[in-house]
C-alpha cells in the first residue's frame, strides 16, 4: 500500500478531547507528560489507543494554556474529526 493510500485515523470522542483539553489548560504535570510522551499523557487520561499523529513534531513546542484556551473550540473540531498526520497542539501562527 502506498504511503498516500493511508487512511488517516479517525478523531477523538468529544469527551476524551474535553478532558484532554482541560489538562492540557490548567494542568503543569500533565502538560509536561504530554510534552515527553502523547501516548502516555492520554493513557493516564483513559485512553487505550493512541495513535500516531498524537506526536510533537521534533523541536515542537505545546501551545501555551492561553492559546489552547482561546482556540479550543477548532481544536475540539480539529481533533473530533478524521485526523492527518499534523498535531494540533504544536504551537502555530494562527491556531
């Protein structure tokens, strides 16, 4: 299968994106967990599959509370729906 054919997966339950967005707003200890390891982060959150594309990029840096806070509303549609292979918490102009 070529790389293109890939299906990307599908999006997070809107109450593990809630919970996951609360932490990552208000949260230090699980800011820092989610900074060294996604997958881990959404383990203690209740999550039993991670998938890929909940990886910081290399060098990435999370978005700050404020930015997480004032953006939740596309984040939450962000990460509800069919995801690529970007993360959404990667800080970025115009989030």
């Amino acid at each position: 299968m070529a790389q293109d054919d890939n299906i990307p997966p599908a999006g997070l339950h809107p109450r593990l994106v809630r919970k996951l967005l609360d932490n990552l707003e208000s949260n230090d200890g699980f800011r820092a967990l989610f900074q060294e390891s996604p997958e881990k982060a959404l383990r203690s959150i209740g999550y039993t599959d991670p998938w890929a594309c909940m990886t910081l990029s290399s060098g990435a840096k999370l978005a700050s509370p404020e930015q997480i806070r004032t953006q939740r509303n596309k984040l939450e549609d962000m990460m509800v729906g069919i995801q690529g292979q970007l993360c959404p918490f990667d800080t970025q102009e115009g989030l």
